[in-house]
C-alpha cells in the first residue's frame, strides 16, 4: 500500500489522513481506550482530529489553515502536533511506524469482528477464542465427572435397596 508520508495535494492528505486514523485506530491500546461507549466517541473524534492535523503538516499546511479546515481552535491543532494530547502523541507514533515502514505489521495484526457492535482485533479475538475452547474442555470433563458420580450414586441407591429389602425381610422373620 503505497503511502504519502508527504502528501501534495487534497487526495494525498486524506489518504495519509485515513491511513492515519485506520491504522491508529486498531492499535491494541486504542482498543482498550474505546472500549467503554461513554469514552468511544470522544476518543474516535479527537483521532480522527489529530490523524487529520498532522496529514496536514506533513503537506506544510500552517496552524491556522489547519484548524480553519478541521474546525478546530488554533491551540487544539498545535497540541495534536506537538503530542501534548494522548491522540496526537498516538497518531504521531503510528505516522513514525508508517515511516519505518511497519504499516503491514500494524494492519496485519487488525482483523475486524463486527459482533453486537463490538469491534475487536485479532490477537484478542483469539485470545477469546483459546479461552472458549478451554472452558468448553472443562466443561466437557466436569460433565464426564457429573455421569461419573449419578451412577456411583445410583449404585449407593441399588445397596440401600437391596440393603432395605433385606432388613424387610428380616423384620417379617422376626
């Protein structure tokens, strides 16, 4: 996937800009970050205001231009870009990622599971996955123990039967 680092041109910077913001978003961390629904769409706001503020940059886009076409005050933009946020500082990281070359490595690892609204990524999918099948195991066990100890007890009902009909029989001879 090619990536303009320094974009020129509209085209360029949303591309950086998406990238940015896709790539940033399926971060384990940020995962974790946007777990909790009352904190998703702060979070998914503020990336996506950095994503596109430090695309702007890297096309030598100034502060004003860059918070007058993002909507933003001049002071949000600059502490996207100078990592002053949690955002800017993790969409910065995943700019020096892209640049190390290691986008493939951070979208590999990203397989999206749209189950009930929850977005999950890969590792912790089968990490899920690994839970539910030894759960599954135990379960399975606990069920061979649970046979297991209904015929015990159903043998222990057998002698007691037996044991009380013999007593019954005694008690008639009495």
């Amino acid at each position: 996937m090619e990536v303009p680092l320094n974009p020129i041109g509209r085209e360029e910077i949303h591309r950086l800009e998406s990238i940015l913001l896709f790539a940033t978003l399926f971060r384990p961390e940020v995962i974790e970050l946007i777990k909790d629904p009352a904190e998703r769409l702060t979070w998914v706001d503020s990336l996506a205001v950095a994503a596109g503020a430090i695309a702007r940059e890297k096309a030598g886009m100034t502060v004003r231009e860059i918070a007058e076409e993002l909507g933003r005050t001049e002071a949000t933009i600059r502490k996207h870009l100078k990592g002053e946020t949690k955002a800017g500082q993790l969409v910065r990281e995943t700019y020096e990622l892209i640049k190390q070359g290691k986008l493939d490595e951070l979208v590999k690892n990203v397989e999206v599971l749209a189950k009930g609204g929850q977005v999950i990524a890969l590792e912790e999918y089968e990490k899920l996955k690994r839970e539910k099948e030894e759960l599954e195991e135990k379960v399975k066990a606990l069920e061979g123990e649970n046979r297991e100890f209904k015929a015990k007890v159903e043998n222990v009902r057998k002698i007691l039967g037996d044991a009380l009909e013999r007593i019954r029989e005694i008690e008639k001879l009495l």
